[in-house]
C-alpha cells in the first residue's frame, strides 16, 4: 500500500512540477514570445496558478466519489488524468505555429492536471493513514507525502538533462521530452496502483452507511464545520509557500545571478533527495512527540530562515545556492509536510476524510503554492526582503493554526467525525474492525 501511495505521489508531482519549471524557464519563450519579457513570465506564471485555481474544485469532486464510492478508483481516475494532460501539454504547438490556440490549450491542459492532482494528495495519503497501524499513521502519511519531493527530484533531473542541449533546441522541442516521458510513468503507476486493496476503514464505514440508510453528502458535513477546515489548510500553508518559492523564484534568482540553469536544476534535484529522507523523518518523529510540535518548530525555522535562503539564492555561488535549497527542502518544507501530511488527515472522520482533507489541503495549495510565485514577482523590485516579510507573514498564520489546533497523533481513527457513533481501530497488519 505505502509502495502504491508514494508511487502514484511521485508521478503526479513529477508531472505537475515539470510544469511549474516550464512555467518559470520556457513557457514565456514559447507561448508568449509576443509580449514584453516581464509580462511574459508573469503570464507564463499565472499559467501556473490556474491549476492550482482548480485544485480545491478537484479535491471535492475527487473526495465525495472517494467517500461514496472508494478511495482506490478515485486514484487510479487521478492518475490518469494527470498523465493524459501531461503528455498533451508536451505535444502543444507553439504560438509561432497555431496563433493564440497555443496558450488557451495550455492553460486548459494546465487546469485538468490541476483538477487531477486535487483529487491526489488527499486520496493517497488518507489510504496510507487507513492501511497503517496505530502509532505509525505519521510515517505511513509522511511515505505517500514524499513521493512530492521524489517527483521534484525527477523532474528537475528530466529538466536538467533537456537543457543541457543548445539552448535553442531545448526551447523548440527540448523542453516537451519531460512532458513526454510521462507516458512512461503513467503505464507504471498504473500497474502499481490498480494490484492495491482499498481502504479497509473505508470498506468498514460503508458497512456501516449501507446498514444506516441514506448519508448527506460529505461536502455538507465538511462545510458545517469551516473551522477543521481552517486548521487544516492553514497548517500546511507555509509549507506550500515555501515549496513554490524555492521551486520557482529562488530557481530564477540564482540563474539571473550567473549560475547555469542546468547546475541549478541538478542543485534542487539534491537537495530535494534530502528532502524525500527528512519528511519521512519528520513524519515518524511526529509519531512520537505529536504533530503539533513538528509543526509549530517547523513554521518557526520558515520564518527565521527565509532571508538567509534568499541572501543565499542571490549570491552568485553555486556552493551557497545549495546550502539555501538545503535550508529551505531539507529543514522547512521537510518538518512541515512531514508532520502535516497525517495531520490533516486526522481532523476528518471516515465518512467525509477523502472530501475534508482534499478541500482543505488544496485551498492552501492554491493560495499558497498556486500565487506565490506572482507575488515574489512582483514583490521583487524592492529586492528579497519584501519577499521575506511575505513568507514570514505566511508562517506566523500557519504558526497561529496549529497552535489553536487539538493535538491528533493519539486519537482514534473514527467512523464519522461528528457523531463518533462508530469507532474504527486499525490493527497493526492493516485490518480494521468496527
């Protein structure tokens, strides 16, 4: 099950991050070559917050058939879907060919990838949380989340090796090869995805559901309560803004400072190896001592550490560039999503848990990851430390909705988060009895 859920992670991620790099490097040069360079990375950019628009959207329709119907379906339909878009985006004519269908089909192949991956994160990592034993639904949760950075590390080591063709090849057909090779990746998720068992607290809740008659529909439920809602978007926010940065802008930075953007790429795909070992890390330590003190620690150092990862992005030096990504991947993004990743999760009872965790993760990724990377952009005419004053902001409110949060590591995995008329106790070899 932890093999299917990180699997499918990576490949959905490696798919959406190909195209926050493309967003950031080619898109501008591609499909919007006719305007101003400024306004055309902004564009380019904004390409990139429109799946993120849709994401929420995603995680409803995904969470409700997902608490109706299955969790496995609803992933294998994701992943799928991902794929497909993927694959279309690298086979897009540019404008120079088509005119202005070249954007509009971007932009729509951009928002089905991001009404996809709505549907991912929650579907993956609740399987996780459902299939583990008690104690261990922090590293269970924090496997399927690091299939984030692995798809990060692949995507940067597909980009990295694209560009090390002459720069014009690469912006005429280079850059579609990563799009491309999703194809592969798509015919392996699949045939790992489809060989697993749903969800047995899941399967448990239906019994319970079909037994009890007609149920409300589970945005209804997650609605009625906007507050679980609030802690668990706000919990991962600053972890969302920090990722988007360091995947975009501290990228743009250092390349505008001198350094290649090949070595760059290799610099984040390093640094984001560290990073798959220190969210499984953090995830198990969230095992021991709660979620709550990861969190708070790790929206702590985002705040304290953004202006060095900056100052260090800025510095010229490919050495420092890597200490910076090391910072922010390795300790920040690390210690939030680590801990996060169950912890969302937990606030959800069975019966609305696919929909509850989806929306709320998915509304942080879209004002967080989804705007971010505009906002440093236009932020950046006065320098880093506007930016910086940004993320902080950003990791006092994620600070802030922890804080006010109810520590969940020990709690029970229930049935139904607002009547608890059935608790569901999951064994230590992935069982479940009601």
């Amino acid at each position: 099950m932890l093999t299917s859920s990180y699997l499918g992670t990576s490949i959905e991620y490696y798919d959406f991050l190909i195209y926050g790099t493309s967003a950031a490097l080619v898109f501008n040069h591609v499909f919007f070559a006719n305007l101003p360079a400024f306004a055309a990375s902004l564009v380019s950019l904004a390409t990139l917050a429109a799946g993120y628009v849709v994401r929420p959207l995603g995680g409803v329709i995904f969470g409700h058939f997902g608490d109706r119907v299955g969790r496995k379906s609803m992933l294998v339909l994701s992943m799928s879907m991902m794929g497909a878009a993927s694959m279309m985006i690298g086979l897009v004519p540019g404008r120079d060919q088509i005119g202005v269908a070249a954007p509009i089909l971007l932009v729509v192949l951009r928002l089905v990838q991001g009404i996809a991956v709505g549907g991912e994160w929650g579907g993956a990592s609740l399987m996780a949380v459902e299939h583990a034993g008690h104690g261990r639904r922090g590293i269970a949760a924090a496997v399927a989340n690091a299939g984030g950075p692995t798809g990060a590390v692949l995507a940067a080591l597909v980009l990295g090796l694209s560009s090390l063709m002459p720069h014009e090849a690469f912006l005429a057909w280079g850059w579609r090869v990563p799009f491309l090779f999703s194809g592969v990746l798509l015919a392996i998720g699949l045939w790992v995805r489809l060989r697993v068992a749903e969800s047995p607290v899941f399967l448990a809740a239906l019994r319970q559901r079909q037994a009890g008659g007609r149920a409300k529909p589970p945005i209804l439920t997650v609605l009625r309560r906007p507050g679980l809602l609030l802690t668990a978007g706000g919990s991962v926010l600053a972890a969302m803004v920090y990722q988007s940065l360091l995947a975009t802008t501290v990228l743009q930075l250092a390349v505008a400072d001198g350094i290649e953007q090949s070595t760059v790429l290799l610099l984040q795909a390093l640094a984001s190896l560290v990073n798959i070992g220190s969210v499984v890390g953090f995830g198990a330590l969230s095992d021991r001592i709660g979620r709550r003190p990861v969190l708070i620690a790790g929206a702590l150092a985002g705040g304290v550490l953004i202006y060095p990862v900056l100052l260090l992005a800025t510095s010229g030096s490919a050495a420092l560039v890597l200490v910076g990504f090391l910072l922010g991947y390795g300790l920040v993004v690390g210690s939030l999503f680590g801990a996060a990743s169950s912890f969302v999760t937990e606030q959800f009872g069975t019966e609305h848990r696919y929909t509850g965790a989806s929306l709320g993760y998915q509304l942080s990724a879209t004002l967080g990851a989804g705007f971010t990377p505009m906002v440093a952009g236009a932020l950046l005419g006065g320098g880093t430390a506007p930016i910086a004053w940004f993320v902080g902001g950003v990791c006092l409110l994620s600070l802030i909705a922890v804080v006010r949060a109810s520590e969940s590591y020990r709690a029970p995995i229930a049935a139904d988060d607002h009547t608890h008329h059935v608790t569901v106790t999951v064994t230590e070899t992935g069982g479940a009895t009601p």
